[in-house]
C-alpha cells in the first residue's frame, strides 16, 4: 500500500530548519569569538613589543644618566635641566619635542625615545644635609629618566616608564 502523500505536514523539514539556524547561529558565535581573541592577542603582543622598546629605551637613557653629565639651560637632545616650579612635566607635555631617540631593536615596529631631566642636587643619605656645614659630599645630583615606545602600527600602543638615578 502506498501512503497518501497529501496527509504529511512537513514536520521533518522545518525541525531540520530549525537545527539548521541553531548550527549556523553557533558557528557565527564561535567566529565571532575567534576573531576577537584574534584581536586581543594582537594587543598583547604590541603592548608586549612596545614595553621591551620602553625598558630598552630606559635602560640606555639610565646609562647616559650614570655619566658625567653638563645639563644645558634649555632642553636639547634629552637632556633638560630643573623643571620650573608649577611647570607641566615635560613627558605629560604634547608639544614637547626635545626627546632624543633611543636605538631601538626594530625601528619598523616601535619609536622609542628618552629625556634626562635633572631634578637637583639630593642628599647621599636621609640626614646628611641636616649638618651643619652640609659636606661637600652631601649633596649629589639626582636625574630622572624618562622613556616613551609607541607602536608605529597605527594602533597607539604607547608605553611610558621612568627611573630616578644618583651620580
């Protein structure tokens, strides 16, 4: 006997386009998901990148600063003498463009740069230049480091570090 083909309701075709929507729904999500772990890792990896440039940079301006140093009377080629008192820091500041440029491992990738800014003369230890008359040795001159690492990808991955060093 044959069956009646008028009497079926088409209920295997529209579960299996149900299942269909809900396979494709989830193979969306997950692509969608990859992509922005893609993206993430991305990230990383500049931020990664960018932060050895800046230790690099650091690195090589802290041993600039461990040198004897002359300080001109104005910014030129990283090295800047005593902020003025209320003065915005010169690594906060946009417009400022004295930073010498550090030699970085892949200049493609990351712009790395550095200033030496000489933050006076500070005492050796916490008590010396509480005597009376301060020593000679008392007072030493005390510079702070400044390095900046930018990615050169457009993305803005920007890294800023900085250290004090005592002659």
């Amino acid at each position: 006997m044959i069956p009646n083909r008028h009497n079926q309701s088409g209920v295997a075709l529209i579960a299996s386009l149900v299942i269909l929507l809900i396979i494709t729904l989830f193979g969306l999500s997950s692509m969608r998901s990859a992509g922005l772990q893609e993206r993430m890792s991305g990230n990383q990896y500049d931020k990664n990148l960018v932060l050895e440039a800046a230790e690099a940079a650091l690195r090589e301006g802290e041993a600039v600063a461990a040198a004897p140093l002359t300080i001109p009377a104005a910014c030129n080629n990283g090295l800047c003498p005593t902020l003025p008192v209320g003065g915005t820091d010169r690594w906060l500041d946009t417009t400022f463009t004295a930073w010498r440029a550090a030699k970085s491992t892949n200049d493609k990738l990351v712009s790395s740069q550095f200033i030496i800014e000489d933050m006076g003369a500070q005492p050796v230890d916490g008590t010396c230049h509480f005597q009376t008359p301060i020593e000679p040795t008392c007072l030493v001159p005390l510079y702070r480091v400044t390095a900046r690492a930018t990615a050169t990808n457009g993305r803005g991955t920007t890294v800023t570090l900085q250290s004090n060093i005592r002659q």
